[in-house]
C-alpha cells in the first residue's frame, strides 16, 4: 500500500488521527434549549399539560410533545431548520429519563448507527453529520 493511498479521504484510517475539537459539531443541548427557547417567545397555543416553565421539561406530557414536535420532519421552527442547512436532511431525537428523577435527557439518534448521540460530528470531505463513532472521529 503506498502511503499516498492512506491520505486519500476514503481511506478507513483516514479520520483516525482527527481530534473532537477541531470537526463542526452539533451539540444535543444546544439545539434544545434553543428549540424551548423560541417556542416560548412564539407565543403559540401549547397544550394544556405543556408549561416548559423557564425552558425547563419536567413532566411526562410535556417531554412527550417536545419529542414528537422535534421528531416532525416539516418544522417550522428556525432552530430545528439550521440543523437542516447544515447537511442533515432530518434528525431524529430520543429522550430517557434522568437518572436523578428530576427531568429527562435528549439524544440525537445517530443515521449511521442508531446509537443515542449528545454531539454530532462533520469532519472535513463529510457531508453528514454522525456521531464520533460512525466517523471514526478520536477524542
């Protein structure tokens, strides 16, 4: 094997020596609170069990529908649509409860692995963002 071939972007050790800081990332809680955060200031009709009191979930109905609203493939919401211009078609989420029973945790579901992603990865010559693992991205 030269070592010309090695450096070639379809290389499977191509990405092994790229670090998490220096690829575009998109970061779970980020993308969430900037989502709460404009359903707030929109001052659209929520359903009666939806509080988001100070763009905190704390209830079972309330995380339901912030699920099912990001999980919608057509959103109207400008925080879910740069998610979108940035390479992903659409991301799907998931949610677990806390672990100290006080609110529950969102993931990104990863489109190369379906594993629950915090963050996902872009690195250079990629036009989808995955997680760390599909891209063979290094801490």
């Amino acid at each position: 094997m030269s070592v010309s071939s090695i450096f070639s972007p379809y290389h499977p050790n191509y990405y092994r020596n790229r670090k998490v800081g220096s690829s575009p990332m998109i970061n779970v809680k980020d993308t969430l609170f900037g989502f709460l955060k404009e359903v707030k200031e929109s001052k659209q009709l929520l359903p009666t069990a939806v509080v988001l009191e100070d763009c905190r979930i704390k209830t079972n109905q309330e995380a339901v529908w912030v699920l099912n609203t990001l999980n919608t493939a057509q959103s109207r919401y400008s925080s879910l649509r740069n998610i979108y211009s940035q390479g992903q078609y659409w991301q799907r989420w998931a949610l677990k409860p806390s672990n100290l029973g006080k609110g529950y945790v969102f993931y990104f579901i990863c489109d190369g692995c379906e594993r629950h992603a915090r963050h996902l990865y872009c690195p250079d010559g990629q036009n989808r963002y995955l997680c760390r693992v599909c891209h063979g991205v290094s801490y």
